[in-house]
C-alpha cells in the first residue's frame, strides 16, 4: 500500500488511522466534510495537527460528491470510515442517514470498480440484541438506524465486490475507546467526572458487548488493508468476555451489575480475524484506561490555563 484514501478522516478513529498512516510513509487522502458542527473544534484540532505533514492532503466535500479518478490508483486502499454519527440513532430522520451512510458507499464502489480497495468499518450492532456466542455467521438483526444502514453498507459491498471486480473487506467494531474518544462516549464522561471528583455520570455506550484500544483497532484495519482474503468479513474484537464492564469498573471503582447472569454474557468472537489476519489485541484494558485518563487529564489542565 503506497496511497491510502480515508473518508471520516477527522473523526476518532479516522484521525489515529490517518496519524499512523503518515507515520509509516505512506500518502494520505483525508476525505471530512466536518457535517458534525458539535465536533467541530475536535476536528478542527486535528486537522491542524496532521496538515503539518507533506503526505497529507485534505479534501473537505463530502464523499459523494468526489471525482475519485484523480487520487485513485490500482494499489490504493480506501478506508471507509465516514459516517453521520449526528444522526445516526434517530429513527424520525432515518432518510438522512441513509443518504450520508449508504449513498456514500454507493458512490465509493463506482469509483472504485476494477481498481483499489475499499475496507469498510461496520458494528457489531448489526447483530441486534444477542446474548452467547457471535460469529460473523449469526445472522444480523439491526435494533438501531446505525446497525441497519451499515448492515446495508455490507450488503452493497458484497452483492456489488462479485459483480464489479471490487476487492472488499468488511470490519465490524465494537465500541473503541483511548485518546481523542468521542466526548458524548461513556469512557470519557465516567473518566471526566472521576478527574473532576462529580459523581459518575449513569452512562452507557449504544454497544456494551466488547471494546478494543484505538490503536488496536488502527492494526487491525492496517491488515484488512494488507491481506490477501478478501470479500470476507470480520468481527475485531477482544476475545474476551465483559470487557466493556471490566473498563467502567476500574474507572468507577464499583462493581457493575451488567450480565450478572452468566446466561446473558455476550462473546464476540475474534477466531476468523486472527486466523485469516492474525489480528490480536495488544493493549490491554488496564493499560488503555490509564492512557485515555492521562490525555483527559492534560486535555483539562490546558482548557484551565488562561
């Protein structure tokens, strides 16, 4: 991979994939066209951080509105990132969401057809509510317009990866959590109370059942990037169950009460992507806890300093 394009370039995961990106020596696309206004600064902060830097080149449309024909290249990966995280769990303004999160798709896969490749972040809501074992061969039972319009992302990848030439990798996530973490996310609010001494906030994220350290899950696209089994899709997750739980408990100090059952435990399973892509989580919740707490730390001592 000499070129990477990265639609949701200024977002949190965006921003540490385009960060590593540079960082390897590779030329960087960064597609935002900022539509989240209460990001805004955030994004503008990164913006400024990585525009200081030769490979990087920013595009601020939005993806559908791009002449790819220009940047794309036969060894080009895009990442596909993007998406309207401001109105992605509203059903009253579903329309909207699906024209930033699946016409957006629609227009990638005509740029991209019979060059590149196009390595698609999905969710692991696209299972639904589910207890037990999930692999990426339980079916999908979206709850929430996030779940359905990445499932229909992932469907139009596929159907269209057999017919056009495409190669495609589909990664479902589960919630991410480290430095630069949305800060409507519970990490961030519990971690931000508890360095502020107020009472901890009843929070929870939209998906509880596993989480992965930024920088885990930055490796773990760089191989989707990489490997040679593609149109297949994959789970990255911890191996692990409770991990979601096990975070707030060490940032609350509190035993949670989620999954007091053993019966209502929820394993995402990470057998595929380690076989296939030898993915492993390398961070492990305690240490990823101490890094997201120490950049909120810093983050309040310079919103403090006059």
């Amino acid at each position: 991979m000499k070129r990477a394009i990265v639609t949701g370039a200024l977002g949190f995961i965006g921003f540490h994939l385009c960060s590593k990106l540079i960082e390897e020596g590779i030329e960087v696309y960064g597609i935002d066209s900022k539509i989240n206004t209460a990001q805004q600064s955030q994004a503008d902060e990164r913006l400024l951080y990585m525009g200081r830097n030769s490979l990087f080149h920013y595009i601020p449309q939005p993806v559908e509105s791009i002449d790819f024909s220009a940047i794309l290249t036969n060894d080009t990966v895009i990442f596909h990132l993007a998406a309207s995280t401001q109105t992605d769990n509203q059903w009253k303004i579903l329309r909207e969401t699906i024209h930033h999160n699946v016409k957006a798709t629609e227009h990638l896969i005509k740029a991209v057809t019979g060059k590149g490749r196009i390595v698609f972040t999905s969710t692991v809501q696209v299972y639904g509510e589910r207890t037990g074992i999930i692999t990426e061969r339980t079916p999908s039972n979206p709850i929430n317009p996030y779940g359905l319009t990445k499932m229909a992302g992932e469907s139009l990848l596929l159907q269209q990866s057999k017919k056009n030439n495409i190669e495609v990798v589909i990664v479902r996530l589960p919630t991410v959590y480290g430095p630069f973490q949305r800060e409507d996310m519970a990490y961030h609010q519990l971690l931000k109370a508890k360095l502020q001494k107020k009472t901890f906030p009843e929070i929870v994220d939209r998906s509880t059942y596993d989480i992965l350290y930024i920088e885990d899950v930055v490796h773990g696209l760089l191989l989707a990037g990489e490997t040679t089994h593609v149109n297949e899709v994959y789970n990255l997750s911890s191996g692990m169950k409770r991990q979601w739980f096990k975070g707030k408990e060490l940032i609350t100090g509190k035993k949670d009460i989620g999954w007091r059952n053993i019966r209502d435990e929820v394993f995402i399973s990470n057998e595929k992507v380690t076989k296939k892509l030898g993915f492993k989580e390398k961070t492990s919740i305690q240490k990823g806890i101490k890094e997201q707490e120490e950049f909120i730390k810093k983050s309040l001592k310079l919103k403090r300093l006059p």
